[in-house]
C-alpha cells in the first residue's frame, strides 16, 4: 500500500501570512493515462471533509485562489498565500491513482 | 445541489452487524463511482471501500475485506454498506463520498462497537 507522509502534523500562523503543507508519497503517484491523482481536503471543526484540490493543482469550485497546490511524482505541496481565521481546520492529502486510497495522517492548522 | 445523506448508524455489539445507507440526490448517481470513508474518533480518515457507477469493481480496504460489503442500487440512487462481524475497532463516522475526486461528502453516521 501507498504511505503518504504529511509534514508538519501541526502549523500556527498569523492572519495573512502564508502556510505550506508538504506531502510526500512512497511510489510516484503518476498514472498511467498521464494524470496524477493527489488531492487535497479540508476538514473544519465538526464538519465533514472537502475538497479543496484536485489532481494536484486544480482548485475546487467555490475554492479561494490563496490556495495551490503543485507537486509531481512523490512530492507535493499545499500552499496557503495568505492565513484568514476560516482556513483554521486539519488538511489531507489523498493519493486516488492505487487502491486502496490512502490519507496523510492530516495537518492541523491553527490561528496565532 | 449534489447531496449525500447518510444512515443507519447506530451502536452494536462486537461480532453484530449493521447496515449504512447513503441517499444521493442532485446529480445522476448512475454515472458515479462511490465510496466509504471513515474516521475513528480523535483519529484522521480511512479509506474503506469503492464501487464503480454500474455496481461492479468493489475494493476494499484490507482492514474490512471479508467483513464488510459495498453496493448500491441505482434505481434508488443509494449506496450501501453491509457491515458483519463487527469489532471494537469499526467503531467510527462512516462517510459516503462520491467520484470524482470524492468531491462531495455526506454528514456521516456513527457506528460504535461495543459491549
């Protein structure tokens, strides 16, 4: 089974300075059709899980454009450009390209 | 809207069984694959089980193979899962989530395991 590795398991950061999560996969996550399958979630207190990023670089509709994400093969990263007091939550990545789908152990992302 | 309503959560002996149900609604749930996703209290999520649009191609995570069933009916627009010989360790919220991308999650139910 595919290991994701999350680093770190926890950030605090100012109102509007930036945060970067990083992801790191033990098997390049490329497919074989050409796509990579590494998505990125959010989950807020009390609240189910969403998706903020797909296919390592695609932000979901409604998704602000503070967050990207980049990355190729075994390596990638969510990046926050600037920290507002709702983006307080605990961050996953997921790799899709091998069953079973596999989860980081997820970020927690706190205001300071 | 797209809208995943979970179901059929509830607590149950070790060994006992229970089944989860998942009405879909605001999109063709026919032309979706689906999955289980899970969280064990205080703990990050867990992938646990897939079927594709038609029914076929179920996967599951090692931890539940054999124990655990996935299946749907789309002339319901719901998906399933059929949980046997429960353990302590199945207890958790259980999220049904549809491809692509598992970019809609329902509100979860809780199924806690216990004597």
């Amino acid at each position: 089974d595919i290991v994701m590795t999350q680093t770190p398991l926890s950030l605090s950061v100012t109102p509007g300075q930036p945060a970067s999560i990083s992801c790191k996969s033990s098997l390049s996550l490329l497919h074989p059709n050409g796509n990579t399958f590494l998505y990125w979630y959010v989950q807020k207190s009390g609240q189910s899980p969403q998706l903020l990023i797909y296919e390592v670089s695609s932000r979901f509709s409604g998704v602000p454009d503070r967050f990207s994400g980049s990355g190729s093969g075994t390596d990638f990263t969510l990046k926050i450009s600037r920290v507002e007091a709702e983006d307080v939550g605990v961050y996953y990545c997921m790799e899709g390209t091998y069953f079973p789908y596999t989860f980081g152990q997820g970020t927690k992302l706190e205001i300071k | 809207q797209v809208q995943l309503v979970e179901s059929g959560g509830g607590v149950v002996q070790p060994g006992g069984s229970l089944r989860l149900s998942c009405a879909a609604s605001g999109f063709n749930f026919d032309t979706w694959g689906m999955n289980w996703v899970r969280q064990a209290p205080g703990k990050g999520l867990e992938w646990v089980a897939f079927i594709r649009s038609n029914g076929t191609n179920e996967r599951y995570a090692d931890s539940v193979r054999g124990r655990l069933t996935i299946s749907r009916d789309n002339s319901k627009d719901t998906l399933y899962l059929q949980m046997n010989n429960l353990r302590a360790e199945d207890t958790a919220v259980y999220y049904c989530t549809k491809e692509p991308h598992l970019d809609c999650w329902g509100q979860g139910t809780l199924v806690t395991v216990s004597s």
